[in-house]
C-alpha cells in the first residue's frame, strides 16, 4: 500500500507541477506533450492525476507518527562530553593536562 501511495504522491506532484504551469504561463505542458488536450494519452495523463489525488485523500487525515519523545530524545546525549575535534580525535585526556602543568623553568632543566 505503501508504494501505491508513492506513485500516487508522484502522479498529484506532476498535475499540480501542470496546474502551475498553466496559472502562471498558460502553458499546458501535459497537452503539449501528447498532443493537445483531447488526445487520448493527455486523458489517459489527466484521469491518473485525478485518481492521484483521490488516493493521497487518506495522507490528509494520517496521524504522523514521532520517532518518540522530543524531551526523552533530547537527555540522551546530556552530560556526554564529546572532546573531539573536527581535525581528529585526542583520546588521552591526563596526557595532555600534564604536559599543560609542565612551566618553562621545568623545560630548562
């Protein structure tokens, strides 16, 4: 059902693409193409977009479902400290607070 929904989804986009076309350059892309608009393929063009549009009725009343709880989604990555950079990762934290206890007079020594 899923992908009957697709096509019809891709059929409406298409017409109301046509029906664009002809409100802001009256231009009938779809008589154009098939040979005027009582041509039998234009009909055959313009009666799928027209049962498009009866199948996607059922897309306006669907209740989208969430990917879960926005606050739940949102604590999952809190108090997770990310030291990466965008250059590489410095996996050896001490290491580096060490060398940053290191003075010049030590250096010297």
């Amino acid at each position: 059902m899923r992908t009957l929904q697709r096509i019809a989804l891709v059929l409406t986009i298409i017409g109301a693409l046509n029906w664009g076309l002809i409100g802001f350059f009256n231009f009938d892309l779809v008589a154009a193409l098939f040979g005027g608009q009582d041509a039998f393929m234009a009909r055959i063009i313009y009666s799928l977009v027209g049962l498009s549009g009866i199948a996607c009725l059922p897309l306006l009343f669907k209740e989208w479902e969430e990917k879960g709880n926005v606050a739940e989604i949102n604590r999952q990555g809190y108090g997770k400290v990310n030291y990466g950079t965008e250059f590489g990762e410095e996996t050896d934290l001490p290491e580096l607070r060490d060398r940053s206890l290191i003075t010049d007079e030590d250096k010297n020594d």
